[in-house]
C-alpha cells in the first residue's frame, strides 16, 4: 500500500496528456480544486485540480511543486553533561548539544522538514536543476511533461516526460517516456529511464522490456555536476531505439501462437491444485481463478482480441492481477477502487508486477518449447 494519503497524491502530484492516457487511480473530484500562486514577477498562476489534458507546463511543474530548495544543516546529538558545560535540562538533569562535524541534514528551505542524514561528501541534486532544467539540456529539446510528483513530504521527486507521438503496433497504443527521479532521504541515486507506457482500453499498464531497458544513474556528489554530458550520450541512444524495440517485442508476442490447450497448460502450471495437499478451501480459490482467467482470456474486451497468442496470454494474467485478482478488503465500492488503485501502484513501484510478468512468460515459453 501506499504510504502517501489520497489528500496528498490529489496535490503534490501532477498528471497530465490525460487526453492520450488514462487519469490517475487517485484522482478524487472532490479534491480536484481550485489553486493560485503569485510568482516572483508579479504574475499569477492559477488552475483547477492536478489533472491536464495535454502537456503540463513547465512554470506550473516550478511553482506547484518545485518552489523550494533543499539547504544543508548542521546537525547535533543531545548528550549528558556536567554542571560546567551543560546548555539545557532535560527532566531536571543536565545535557548538552554537541554538534556532528561529519554529518550534515538535508532539510527544505520553506518548511525547514528535515528530509534525510548524510556525510559531507554528499551534495543534493536540487529538483528542478536535475528533472526539469537538466532533462531538457539532455533531451536537447522543450519538455513535455507527462507527470510529475513530490513525495514523502518532499524527500522523493519525479517528473516523466513523454513525446506527444503515439505508438500503434499490434491493436495498442503506447507512448514513450524517459522518467527522471531523484531523492534526498538517501533512496535513491538521480535516475533516468526512459521506457514505454501502453494503453489498453481501460487496463494501463506498463512494459519497462524488463531489464533491457537503460538506466543511468548520477550520485550525488559534487563531480555529478559535470555528467550531463554524459548522459545525454547514454540516453540518446536508449530513447532512439525505445520505439523500435517496444514494437519489436509486442509484434513478436502479438505473433506467437498459443493453442487453447497450451493456454489451459499455462493455468494449471501457474496455478496448481494438488488434492492430495490442498484443503478444500485452497482447490476451490485455485478452480475459480482457473475459471475467471480462462473467461478473460475467451470472453472479455481487454483480452479477447489479442486470443491465441502470446500477448493475449501476458494479456489475461495481468488484467486478473490489476482487476480481478480479490484480497483488497473493503465493501464501499469507491473505497475498493482506491484499495486497488493502491496496492496496483505499490506492485508497479516494488516490482511484483514486472516479476509476475516475468513468471507467466517463463511459464508459456517451456510449454511452448
């Protein structure tokens, strides 16, 4: 699950080309609301809600999200000391504060929120030098921002880019994006990837081509300064060939065929029923998840098309897993689609769902030798 609340994913993230793709799981009409900020030109911005039609302005990602900087602080640990070198009372007794000469806290310089603890070495790559600025010096051309986000009150920052051309191949539409990520809680390293989102009807999901797909990764320390050069290099050449290779591999699974017995041994190999071992209660979940994959794969809209093939196959087993699959609690219908929006999101983040990806191709191809 999400550690963000509802309140706070309606308003430090940003989703936009909404027109090419779907609305984010969290969006929430009734927090979709009106906002103003006065800039320091005088100007004023001003919106409704957190959802774009097409590309979010750059002055909108700038002043909505990225209106800070994060300062390096000094930091101290509160000790016991004598009545000649104490500073305060603690519970009637006295302490001292002795500063760390080797650490350093990261804080932000609007709300003072400490952010993350580190060495000296450590240099923080501000948000929008390094996601907004540093990803038009690579891409060498004007952002179109797809999506954009703070959080963990800060202490994580996101902004993809996606170019406003589609892909078709094989009955789906994908666009491409590169996603610049980057930290001050010590997370992670400032992260470009770039990758492809698909769009089916109303089951997004997305194909990162697994491990293939590049990504650079810049430390934070001060010789980063100097890399951008570099990654330009690394992903020019990644972001040129995402078209070709995302199409590659759709076409390839849009083009293996897959009898309806080989796809009945698929199921049984990923969900087994062993009535020697197995309860009953244990062969009936697994039976009517044999049943509700096989009505998907024969019967619903978002499979049914892409039938006996492989990708009608990788099709099924992640539309149960986004749409089907139980286990979210809940009984308010509204609730349910934010609990499965939510634990959706967390697989994405974690990786399960790419790992499941991975386990039902695997699974295919020893059937299909």
């Amino acid at each position: 699950m999400s550690n963000e609340t509802i309140e706070d994913l309606n308003r430090y993230t940003m989703i936009g080309m909404t027109d090419l793709r779907d609305e984010a799981w969290h969006k929430v009409e009734e927090l979709q609301l009106p906002w103003e900020i006065l800039l320091p030109d005088g100007r004023v911005l001003s919106g409704v809600g957190n959802h774009y039609p097409g590309e979010i302005p750059v002055e909108h990602v700038a002043a909505r999200l990225f209106n800070w900087t994060a300062v390096p602080r000094r930091i101290a640990v509160e000790v016991p000391a004598s009545l000649t070198e104490f500073d305060h009372y603690v519970d009637g007794k006295p302490m001292l504060w002795r500063p760390e000469t080797d650490l350093q806290a990261i804080t932000r310089d609007d709300t003072h929120r400490r952010l993350g603890i580190f060495g000296l070495r450590y240099t923080p790559h501000q948000y929008y030098e390094w996601l907004v600025k540093g990803v038009a010096d690579i891409l060498d051309d004007e952002l179109a921002i797809a999506s954009a986000g703070l959080l963990a009150g800060g202490a994580q920052a996101w902004v993809q880019v996606s170019l406003p051309e589609t892909i078709e191949v094989a009955g789906m539409t994908a666009l491409p994006w590169m996603m610049a990520t980057t930290s001050f809680d010590g997370s992670t390293a400032t992260t470009y990837k770039p990758g492809t989102q698909i769009v089916v009807c109303d089951n997004t999901r997305n194909i990162a081509l697994g491990e293939d797909t590049p990504v650079v990764r810049v430390p934070h320390t001060m010789k980063s300064l100097t890399k951008l050069g570099e990654i330009r290099q690394d992903l020019g050449v990644a972001f040129a060939a995402i078209k070709d290779a995302f199409s590659a591999e759709i076409e390839k699974l849009a083009t293996t065929p897959v009898s309806q017995y080989q796809f009945k041994q698929v199921i049984e190999a990923l969900v087994p029923i062993n009535e020697l071992q197995d309860g009953p209660r244990k062969q009936t979940m697994a039976q009517t998840k044999r049943e509700q994959l096989t009505k998907l794969y024969n019967w619903d809209l978002r499979c049914l098309q892409w039938r006996d093939t492989a990708l009608g196959v990788q099709q099924t087993f992640s539309t149960y897993n986004h749409w089907v699959q139980g286990g979210i609690g809940g009984t308010d219908p509204t609730e349910r689609d934010l609990r499965r929006g939510l634990r959706n999101s967390q697989r994405a983040f974690d990786n399960t769902t790419a790992k499941q990806d991975a386990e039902v191709m695997a699974a295919l191809a020893d059937i299909l030798g």
